[in-house]
C-alpha cells in the first residue's frame, strides 16, 4: 500500500506534535518531515518531494502563501494545503492564488482532516465547511475575474434546474426551511431534492456536496 508522504510546517512545536500524533494515527499516512517556518519548509519540500505540504498560514521567515507560491516552480508536484485559524475571504482566496490544493481550519476534527488528505492526495480541492462557503460566496456572486477562469459548465451530473437553485442556496449556508420559505415549497421537497442531489453527486453529507460543487463548477 503506498502511503501518502507529508511535510508538515508549524512554528509552534506544540500544534505541530499533536497534528503529526493524529496523523501517524493512520496507516495510510506518513509524515516525513517537520519544519519549523516558511523557508524550512520550502526547503525540505524542493529536497523530499511529498504528495503533501501542509503549511500554516503565519509562520517567521516565509509564510504558508509565501511557501506555497514558491513550490509551484520548486516542488510543482506537492500539493500545498493552507492550515488556519482564520475563515476571513482574503485568506481563502490568496491561499487559491497561491495554488494551494486546500484551506483547512485549525479546529477541523481528524476524520475530516484525514479524509481531506486523502482527497486532495487523489488531485481533488478540498475546503474546510465555513471555508468552503466563503468560496462558494465568490464563485456564485462574483465577477467573472473572481471566478478564477472556470470552465465552463458541463453538468455530467443532469441536475435540474430546480436543484442547481436549491444547491447554490445550500453552498450559501441556508437551511432547509430558508429554502422552502424562499420558493414557496414544503420541507419535505426540499428535503427530497436535498436527497436527490446527494445521490446524483455520489455524496453522503452536506460538507461533500458544497466541496464537489465547488469543485466542479456546478453551479
């Protein structure tokens, strides 16, 4: 079973300890390496070439954005995750220039952290749930610069009309009885299209519906 190598950079010895402890927890995962700030992590990077970077977003020296724009010509096969007490649009969206593959938050519990890891280890984004609405903000109500050059839609998926609305209020973190107020429908249908787009998506949760639309243009 081939394991997914990761480089792990925190400048406090603390946080970064107990994260390599959840880590190693999973056989599947191997960190192999630690660094303390920015330019050690770049550096370890260019030398170890892992399937992994994780950064935190304010680190001395050179920071997680700092680090991950760096590695796109160094390390161009690493995929980069920024890791994060901050939620704030600024972050998430320099963290996307940056060519980071990932915006975790620091309070995120470790089978999401895992199953992120994995995720993004097969090429596929992954955002924390507040992250990921943050995101979904912009791509939905920004200009077409803010929508960082998309493709354009290809629904593979044949969601209807009536799903695609009920999916980009769902990214917009409303629940379900906003929605039904909105479109004049019970719960129950909106609970049902909610279920219907899960199964068309090939999801389970709400987290993995917003990351997949996201990721696929959806909407």
């Amino acid at each position: 079973m081939n394991k997914i190598n990761i480089v792990l950079a925190d400048d406090y010895v603390l946080v970064r300890k107990g994260i390599k402890a959840m880590l190693d927890s999973d056989e599947e995962i191997n960190v192999i390496a630690e660094a303390n700030n920015g330019v050690e992590a770049v550096g370890l990077a260019h030398k170890l070439h892992p399937d992994i970077i994780i950064l935190d977003i304010r680190m001395p020296e050179k920071n997680g954005l700092e680090a991950a724009t760096e590695l796109q010509s160094l390390a161009p096969a690493t995929k980069a995750i920024i890791l994060s007490m901050h939620d704030s649009e600024e972050y998430v969206m320099q963290a996307l220039g940056a060519g980071a593959y990932g915006y975790l938050l620091k309070d995120i519990d470790k089978d999401e952290f895992v199953k992120a890891l994995k995720q993004i280890y097969r090429g596929v984004k992954y955002f924390s749930g507040a992250v990921s609405n943050v995101l979904a903000n912009q791509l939905l109500g920004g200009s077409s610069s803010s929508k960082l050059n998309a493709p354009a839609e290809v629904d593979t998926y044949h969601l209807t009309k009536r799903e695609k609305q009920i999916l980009s209020m769902i990214i917009k973190s409303k629940h379900n009885k906003e929605i039904a107020e909105v479109l004049d429908k019970s719960i129950r249908t909106i609970e049902t299209h909610r279920f219907n787009i899960m199964k068309k998506l090939g999801v389970n949760n709400a987290v993995d519906m917003v990351n997949k639309a996201i990721n696929e243009h959806l909407v």
